[in-house]
C-alpha cells in the first residue's frame, strides 16, 4: 500500500523539507492521519457506498499508526527524564513546556506515576488549612489532658492533707455498743498516746473510780437485760429494803431472778455493803431494772442497811459519796442530779432520806466537796 508514502512525500514537499526517513514530521509533533478518513468520506455519496476492504484496511492502518507515534512519544519522553535524573541534568523541554522548572517536571511525573494530577493552588490551601485545624485540636486536646491531671493531682493531695490532719487532731471518736464517745489523750509524758475506752468510759478516767469488785449478773430479761446504755442524765439511790443482808446477799437475789421468777425484773449497777464494800454487777454501758421510766438514762445505786429506819452505816455512807462523786464528775452532771428512787414515782427509797429531807440536802453537799478535792 503506497497511498500514506505519497501523501507524506507531498506534504514534506509543501514544507519545503527533504524527503526521507527521519525528516517526515518532528519528534514532538503528533501526526494527524484522520484526513485518510475524510478523503474517503468526501467522496461522492455512490463512491462511498462502494468501499471496498483495502479502504477500510486503510482506516486501520491510519489508526494503528498513529496510536503507535503517541506511545513511541510518550516512552520518549519517559526514558529521557529518566536518563536525567541519573546524570543529575534537567529533563528535556518540550516547545509547549514554556520553560518549566526541573521541580514542576518531577512533581508532574511523580503525580503521573501515583495515578493522580498534580494538586491545584486552591487544593493545597485547603489541605493546609486542614493540617492546621489537626494541629489546633491537638495541642487544645494536651491542655484539657493536662488540666484533668492537675485535678487529679491536686484532688490526691487534699485527700491525704485530710488524713493527716485527722490523725492530729486531739481525739477521734471511738464507737461502745450504740454510743459514741471521744477518745481522751494520755496526760503526762511527751508523746500524745491514744486510750482505750473501759465500759464507755475513757480509760484514764475510768481507772480513777473508787475501789470496786466486779461481780456481773448473768445476762437475763429479769435482772440484766444487756441493752446498750447510751446515755447518762442522773444517778439514783436506793436501799435494799432488807435490813441486816450484805452486798453479795442482795447481789444473789438479783440473779436468781432468772430462775424464780419472783419479780418481772430488778437490779442496779453498784450494791454498797454495810462495812462499805462495793459490787459492781452491771456495767456501765448497760442499762438496768431500777426505776422503770429512767431506766434508759441512768444510773442505780443499792445501799445496804442495818438500823430499822434505814440509816447507812458510817462506812456505807462514806463509799457512798466516794462513788456518787467520781459518776458526778465522770458524766459532767452536777449534784442536783443525784436523785432518790422517790424523786421519780414516790416509793419511800431510800427510806432515811426520804423522812430526812435535811440529811439528803448534807448528803448532796458531802458529795460536792468530795469532787473539789479530787480536782
């Protein structure tokens, strides 16, 4: 087929160039052979009802053509920036290029290659606002991590300022049954020592009380119920209402209660004896069987007795104001708290003092001078 070579000689005639291999078209230039088509159709209507196989053949071979000039084009210009890279010179320019930089060269193939166009001005603007905007976040992200910690830090350090300052404090409350008294300090010595609590009461106190012997009834519902004590408003005294009987005689009464059944309930705290020993045989943070309607806020003391009228003994009187004034002084009450079982309910107990109103006003006074001279 020689029709392409003809059109191609004349047209390298009309340019006034040398015909031959090589000097046909230039190496940037992409030759058009479209016009073999339109030779074709401008053909009369009859003409080109009549193509034949070489004509179609001819609209191949124009395509083939120039699909191939466009790769030959675009692999020349590949291996030539390739072998510009490695000889560290600039890539070749093309007539169309305009002068473009080695840099705008590289950044278009490196796009080329990554199957994406370069980015636009617009483009890169708006990825820079967006990294800026991840910046922002963050750093405000490290404040507020920051802030939480100083809380929390903070937050630790009163906690444990708290703890401290609990354990100066000169006393914490200690729990008895359902009463809740203040731990007192040691007296004496350098280091502030922490006391027990003895029957609800704080030990140094309590190792005060006069001489006593400890002899508990059996917990029962007719003599020692062993609720809690919780809280101290008065002392009452009484007598035994047996003449001649001693401490341990009225004491065993009192707990055989829970076998007879004599009386529905009776019993105190103290029993004092006629040669003035005193029993203890309720403690302190219980209550007792003594004066039914005080029986939550009190304290009972039985005194025995020997004369008919009920008078103490000297003995029993003496560790009788011994005892009232250390309770006195012990649960911060005055004497006008110091009652008779007749002061709440009228029973003629104790029996002397309630015929002797001026011996109960002497027995009172005893007991206020008693607590001056343990001050």
């Amino acid at each position: 087929m020689h029709f392409p070579v003809i059109l191609v000689s004349e047209m390298t005639e009309k340019e006034g160039r040398e015909p031959g291999m090589g000097a046909v078209y230039d190496e940037e230039e992409e030759l058009d052979f479209s016009f073999l088509r339109q030779s074709v159709r401008q053909q009369s209507k009859g003409a080109a009802g009549r193509r034949t196989a070489d004509a179609q053949g001819r609209d191949r071979m124009a395509d083939m053509i120039s699909g191939n000039r466009r790769d030959a084009q675009r692999r020349s210009r590949q291996e030539q920036n390739i072998s510009g890279r490695r000889e560290g010179t600039p890539g070749r320019q093309g007539p169309a290029s305009g002068g473009r930089t080695q840099g705008k060269s590289r950044q278009y193939q490196t796009a080329q290659a990554a199957g994406r166009r370069p980015l636009t001005m617009q483009e890169k603007q708006r990825q820079a606002a967006l990294l800026k905007k991840r910046k922002q976040r963050l750093r405000r992200q490290k404040q507020l991590l920051a802030v939480l910690l100083c809380i929390l830090i903070s937050g630790f350090a009163f906690a444990i300022w708290q703890i401290r300052q609990m354990g100066t404090e000169t006393g914490t409350e200690a729990e008895t049954g359902m009463e809740t008294i203040p731990e007192m300090l040691a007296e004496g010595g350098e280091d502030r020592v922490v006391e027990g609590i003895i029957q609800g009461i704080p030990e140094s106190q309590f190792n005060r009380h006069p001489s006593w012997t400890e002899d508990y009834l059996t917990v029962s519902e007719y003599s020692r119920p062993g609720d809690p004590l919780t809280e101290v408003n008065s002392i009452f005294v009484h007598y035994t209402a047996n003449v001649g009987t001693s401490a341990a005689n009225n004491r065993n009464y009192f707990e055989n209660l829970k076998d007879n059944h004599d009386v529905p309930g009776a019993s105190a705290h103290f029993i004092i004896g006629i040669e003035g020993e005193i029993l203890q045989i309720i403690p302190l943070d219980e209550i007792d069987y003594a004066v039914q309607s005080r029986n939550e806020d009190s304290i009972s003391i039985e005194c025995c007795y020997k004369y008919d009228n009920g008078q103490f003994t000297q003995e029993t009187y003496d560790s009788l104001i011994s005892l009232l004034a250390w309770l006195t002084d012990t649960y911060d009450l005055e004497t006008e708290d110091i009652l008779r079982h007749y002061d709440c309910g009228g029973k003629k107990c104790p029996l002397y003092y309630v015929d002797h109103e001026d011996a109960w006003k002497i027995l009172k006074q005893d007991v206020a001078e008693q607590m001056l001279s343990m001050q």
